[in-house]
C-alpha cells in the first residue's frame, strides 16, 4: 500500500483517478490545488463551484480533502508566461507549463515533503518502469484522450513519483459510467475546454484585459493591399480564420504576424504555400530521459489530439523535417516527440519567415 496524493478538480476524471487508488488499497489524500480565482470580466470564475463537487466526491470515499493555494505560482509561472509569449508574438500552450511546474512540480514536491510516495492526476496517459527501474511516458489507450502532448515537459524523476489511473480506461464514456456507478455524482460534468482560467470570454478578451489595444492594419500577403484594421497583432495565431472582421468576400487565413509593427497578413487561399512547410525549428527543447533520442525518424504531434507524422529528427533534436508539407504550426506551439506510444519529450515551434521568406513589407507583393 502506497501513500497517494492524489489532485482532485473537481471533475469527471480525476473524481475516477481517486476512486481508483482507493480500491486498490492505497492511502488517498485528495487535493485541491485552488490555481486561479479572479473573475474575469464576464465571466465568474468557477473554483468554489468545484472545490463543491471535489468535496462531494472525497465524503462518498470517505478519503480526507486539502485545499491548496498555489495560486502565486500558478500566476507566475503559467498566467504571466502566457500574457508575455501572446505579447511577443506566439501562441503558447499554457497547460503545458502547469503540468511541468505545477502539477508535477509544486504538487509534487510539496506531497513528497508531507510523505507522500506517488502523486495521482486525472490525466490520460500511462507511466511504466521498465526493468531499469527508470519511468516512461505512454500515450493513453483512448489516442482521443490522449494527453502526453501536455506532458512533455516533465521529467523522468517527476515521472516516477506519478500516478495516472484513467490512461488504461477505454473511453470518456467508459470513465463517465464507472463514476455514475460508484455514486460520485459528477458523471455529467462537461469536459473543460481551451484555457482552464479564461473560461467561455475567451483568449481575446482575456488578453485586452491583460495588454494594451493597438490598433494596426490586415494585410494582404500576397500583394501587401490592406484589407482591414485589427486591435493588436498579439490577438491572432498563423492559420487563425474566425474573428479577422474583414466583411465579406472570401474566407482569409492568417498567415503571420509581426507584433513589432503591429501588422497582421493573411491569405485568401487556403492551400497557399505560405500555410505550409516542410521544416520546423525548436526551442527550449527538453526530453524526458534528459538526453536528446538518436537522431531519426520519429512520430510528431503538433496539436492536441492531431494526427501522428513521421518527421526526421536532426540537429541535436532541435529540427524536425517532413517528407511532405505540413500545415504550419503557430510559434509558441509544442513539437511532441514519440517512438512508437513512448512519449519523448519535444520543443516549442520557433518563428521564421512563412512560406519562402519573411513578411512582406506594407505595399510590396511576396516573391
């Protein structure tokens, strides 16, 4: 029998994880990490609703319930992280850096200091040790749910102190039905989608409460005509459709965004060179075992629950090339890594130039 922290959100898949480790045995402390609690403008911000629901699940346990306040870290190390990525001109995958510095960095280190010997999330994917004894991250058996592409960043000795009960179940639905039998009432809770803390007002009202509206010009990439008139270049991602405010005429595609000049260039082809590529850099590269893989051809995710591409790995893992195209992945992004369903590690997708070279300047045609 174990000793386990396990982190309870009050939701659907996590509300499983505890149930899980309580019938195998395991000494069960649930936590809430209460990481965001400020309402946003049109929107309140629903923690005390789920700390409810978390509360609910752990009397019918009968398992005993922290409250954890890790909001300074949270805002230090994923709000701003986001605020200041948006500001320079990326997209960033804020989940990312909670896992790594949150859920897996102080959740952890502070259930190891109160003798914890594992802690136990709700995420889907799988941690085996092999008989080296060192930890690996597997995709989870639903590839739907699949969420190692938010995992990438934690290590293998974080890894090895972890628990993920609801990587080997099916599906959702098979999650949703072992909850509604073990009474833990949250069997309906609708899954959480995009950012946890902006809620249904969205990344762009979050984001002008958070910077300065700059009002700058659309432009067309292929002859530099102005098309329209933006609120700040920070506010749009490379092959954004929705929310360019154009009029009518064809649907346009961002293509890039130069948040210095405050310019914002999109396409009205959608299969236009500049959407695709063959090549990806990365930065702030990190691998699980801590040593880069040998250089070769691996799977790539660049997306939650995208597709799996084979790519070339080269440059010391700081490369990525495709045999054809691939759609373009916004700067900010991560580049998941796997060898067959073992989780690598990955990078953050840098900037360059779209398509054959960088923007082109207001009034000039791209070559």
């Amino acid at each position: 029998m174990a000793r386990v922290f396990c982190g309870l959100s009050g939701g659907v898949d996590s509300a499983l994880a505890a149930a899980l480790l309580v019938e195998a045995g395991h000494d069960v402390t649930a936590v809430y990490m209460r990481n965001w609690s400020r309402d946003l403008p049109g929107f309140r911000c629903p923690w005390a609703d789920d700390l409810a629901d978390a509360e609910r699940v752990v009397v019918t346990l009968g398992i005993d319930l922290q409250v954890w306040d890790c909001e300074e870290e949270y805002r230090r190390t994923v709000v701003d992280y986001l605020v200041d990525a948006y500001a320079h001109g990326y997209t960033p995958n804020p989940d990312v850096m909670c896992n790594q510095t949150i859920k897996f960095g102080t959740f952890l280190d502070r259930a190891l200091a109160e003798g914890a010997d594992f802690v136990a999330t709700g995420h889907y994917g799988r941690v085996t040790r092999g008989e080296d004894g060192r930890a690996r991250l597997l995709r989870a058996r639903d590839e739907h749910k699949d969420q190692t592409y938010f995992l990438w960043r934690v290590d293998e000795d974080a890894l090895a102190h972890a628990l993920l009960p609801v990587g080997e179940i099916r599906d959702k639905a098979e999650v949703r039905r072992m909850c509604a039998e073990r009474g833990l009432g949250v069997e309906h809770k609708p899954d959480s989608d995009g950012i946890c803390f902006v809620g249904p007002v969205g990344i762009r009202t979050f984001l002008l409460d958070a910077l300065e509206r700059r009002a700058g010009d659309v432009v067309e990439w292929e002859t530099g005509r102005v098309l329209g008139r933006h609120d700040g270049a920070f506010l749009f991602t490379v092959g954004q459709r929705r929310g360019l405010d154009l009029g009518g005429g064809p649907a346009r595609y961002v293509v890039d965004t130069d948040v210095e000049r405050n310019v914002v260039y999109v396409t009205a082809d959608h299969m236009s060179p500049a959407l695709f590529t063959r090549e990806l850099a990365l930065g702030d590269v990190r691998w699980i075992a801590g040593e880069p893989p040998e250089p070769g051809r691996y799977l790539v995710r660049t997306r939650h629950a995208g597709p799996l591409v084979e790519a070339l790995l080269a440059e010391g893992g700081r490369v990525l090339r495709f045999d054809e195209p691939v759609r373009r992945v916004a700067p900010g992004q991560s580049a998941v890594v796997y060898d067959g369903l073992r989780c690598l590690g990955g990078g953050i997708v840098q900037k360059g130039g779209a398509g054959r070279g960088a923007a082109p300047r207001e009034g000039e045609p791209c070559r």
